[in-house]
C-alpha cells in the first residue's frame, strides 16, 4: 500500500499525467532503448512505430495515478499485464532497467517540478507495482511450468485462408508429445526472426478448442492504414509459413477466460479478427454440449472478411441454442451460418430488444477498441450490469474503463 507521505504527490501528479503523459513514455521507450537495444527483440516494435505502445503505457502510468486507492479496479488491470510480459517472458531483472528509464522520463519532462519529493513517492508507487507484477508473473510461469525464456517448437500441419485476410495455422509439438491444454479465450506468443538476430513476437489467440492433439491460432494480415505501417510479423507469416515449417511458441497465457459452465445466456460479440477467441469458446461450448442459450454475432467488413463460417456453421449441429447474428458494413446481401446479414454495424442493445432473455446474459467482447467501446456503451445504456460485460483487448489497452 502506498505510504501516507507519497499519496499526495501520486494525487497531485494526476493533472500532470493527463498533460504530459505520452510526452513521458516515449521518452522512455526511446532513451531506455538507446541504451539497450536488445530488448527491442522483446517489444513489439510495430506499436512503437504507430505511437500506441507509448499511449497505452501513459494511461496505464495514469490510471494507476487516479485509483491507486481502488484496488478492485486495478486488479484485472495487472492481471492483464502480467499475463502479457508471461507471455513475451519479461523477468525480474528487467524491472530495474524499466524502473530507471520511467522515473528518469519522469524528471526530464518535469524539469523543477520533478522535486525529490515527488520521485521519491513516485519510485515507491513504481516499485509497488512491479514487486505485484513480479510474484503474479512468477506464479504464471510456475503454473505453466516453464522458464520466462521457454518456447515451444510448433510445426505446422495445416493452413487455411479462413477469410480474405485471415489465414489459420495448425500447430503441433514437434516433439511429438501432447501440446498444453489451455482455456478457450487464451493466447499465445509467437517469435519470429524477421533477419539474422532480429526478432519480433506477437500474440494470437488459440482459434479452436483444446482437444490433446494440436492447437490452431488465426492471423490477419495487418495491411498499411493511413499513418499505421503494415505489420511485419503478420505479413512475414502470411507470406512464409507454409505446411511443413517449424515456429517458437509460447505456452498458452491470458486471463479472458469466458465461463463455459456458467448460467445463463452467454453472448459472444466480435469484430474483425476479434472473431478469433470467441470461435475458441463457441467450438469448447459445442464440444461440452451446453444447454445454454449462445448469441455469437459478428461485425465484418464484407462477406470475404468473414472468418471460420464453417466453425459456427458445425457449432450449430451440436448447439440448439445457438443464435448467430452477422453484421456487414458493405451492406451487401449475404446468407451466413443459415441467417442473413444485417447491413450496417452491430448495436448490442438492439439484441437485448429483440431477445428479452439476454437481459440476464452474460456479454463477452472483442475486436476493435471503438468497436467495443461502442458495444459496452450500448449494453449499459439497456441496463446490462458491468460485472457481466468483459472484453479481451488485441494490442495496447488504453484503459479507457479507468480513464
């Protein structure tokens, strides 16, 4: 807990944050990388480069800042960071050097306002926070049994172009053995070497239930938007890894854990690649052979955007509840999963509408941030509590809930 003599410096930083924060961080991204360009291997650069890494870890710094004093909201906050470093294998002996670099970023930017009250107040609430990041981290890598640095040498047996832009990768243990059981919802880390020495990883969610056999995960290709560059490591993957090729792969992490034997109506709501854990949950629901009531609806650009039809289309032979919905920006016509698309984007609430009994569901989300900020705003506009809603976030999460 943060000391009676620091609380009012943190307090007073706040307005500080809010103004300068990005300023911050990429100060800190560029000196600490200066100085250790290795862990560039480690970050992924493509963030960098599009200026969302910085954002995300300026209104982490903030939101920490504004409700150090609420635990309960914090807490899935650090869970969610913790299972992220898990993933990338972020130890104890980066904290220091983090530590370091932030605090001196701190001060440059501050300048006089950077008294040693205040950095002496903000290194107590820094080292806080990493000494909670630390033991869950250890925990997670005891849990999976592994050391940070382990990887998985994964070789592909099948590729499939699921939509125009998402191809799915089946993976199996080259050793032969059973690959991890994990949690429908769950990620994993893939390491790539872009060029001798040069390497990048990425999370992809696992796109199919467990099953003691292989895993699949599904990666869309990230195309060149605007300011936002292409992403490397997803072309890299689409344009080189055929049937046959062996990738480094991480053990299962993340804590967007939908509850497959809960009660109640369970809503699934996508967008894009976002698609990809809740078609992990829809096929682990199918295998269980719920009774619930399941909403999957999805948001897509077009019918060719729309990935794994096939999954939901077999969902729905084992799922007599099943209930899909689709939703196609292009407005165009199109029969999906034995229903017809509504043109347009998707608004939760008008599900709730149509079917009085998901007033009582629980909502997972996915997919773009404005996508579900949007869906999250419409859910509590028709009264669905915030403990039912939960979202897993693809990248940076601004943290928008805290904000």
């Amino acid at each position: 807990m943060l000391s009676e003599k620091s609380r009012p410096y943190i307090d007073a930083s706040v307005p500080v944050l809010r103004e300068h924060g990005v300023q911050i961080t990429t100060l800190f991204y560029r000196t600490m990388f200066e100085e250790y360009p290795s862990l560039t291997n480690l970050f992924n650069m493509g963030n960098q480069a599009n200026g969302s890494q910085q954002q995300s870890l300026a209104s982490a710094v903030f939101a920490y800042a504004a409700n150090y004093k609420n635990g309960d909201a914090l807490a899935p906050v650090l869970s969610r960071i913790a299972h992220k470093h898990a993933s990338v294998g972020l130890t104890s002996a980066h904290y220091p050097i983090v530590g370091r670099h932030l605090l001196g970023a701190i001060a440059e930017t501050l300048g006089d306002a950077a008294t040693p009250e205040l950095m002496a107040a903000w290194d107590e609430a820094y080292w806080l926070i990493a000494g909670e990041l630390i033991a869950a981290e250890s925990r997670l890598y005891d849990r999976a049994s592994v050391a940070p640095s382990y990887r998985n040498t994964m070789r592909v047996t099948e590729r499939v172009m699921q939509a125009e832009d998402i191809v799915s990768l089946t993976l199996v243990p080259e050793t032969g053995e059973q690959p991890t059981s994990f949690h429908p919802g769950q990620y994993v880390t893939v390491v790539v070497e872009l060029r001798p020495g040069i390497y990048q990883q990425r999370q992809y969610s696992l796109s199919d239930a467990p099953n003691g056999k292989d895993w699949r995960i599904s990666v869309r290709r990230e195309k060149a938007i605007d300011d936002n560059p292409a992403g490397t490591v997803s072309n890299w993957i689409h344009d080189n890894v055929r049937v046959g090729a062996t990738l480094a792969v991480s053990q299962p992490f993340g804590d967007f854990a939908p509850a497959l034997n809960g009660e109640g109506p369970i809503a699934l709501l996508s967008a894009g690649v976002g698609i990809t854990p809740m078609v992990s949950v829809l096929n682990a629901l199918a295998i269980q052979g719920t009774r619930r009531k399941v909403v999957f609806a999805h948001a897509a650009r077009s019918r060719s955007y729309v990935a794994h039809l096939h999954d939901i289309e077999a969902a729905g032979h084992n799922l007599q509840q099943l209930r899909p919905h689709f939703y196609l920006e292009s407005g165009e016509a199109a029969e999906l999963a034995g229903v017809s698309a509504r043109p347009g984007r998707m608004k939760a609430g008008e599900l709730i509408a149509e079917d009085p009994d998901l007033a009582g569901a629980t909502f997972y989300l996915c997919g773009p941030l404005p996508f579900m900020q949007a869906q999250r705003t419409s859910l509590l506009a028709q009264g669905i509590p915030v403990d039912r809603i939960h979202r897993e976030v693809f990248g940076p999460d601004l943290l928008d809930h805290l904000l």
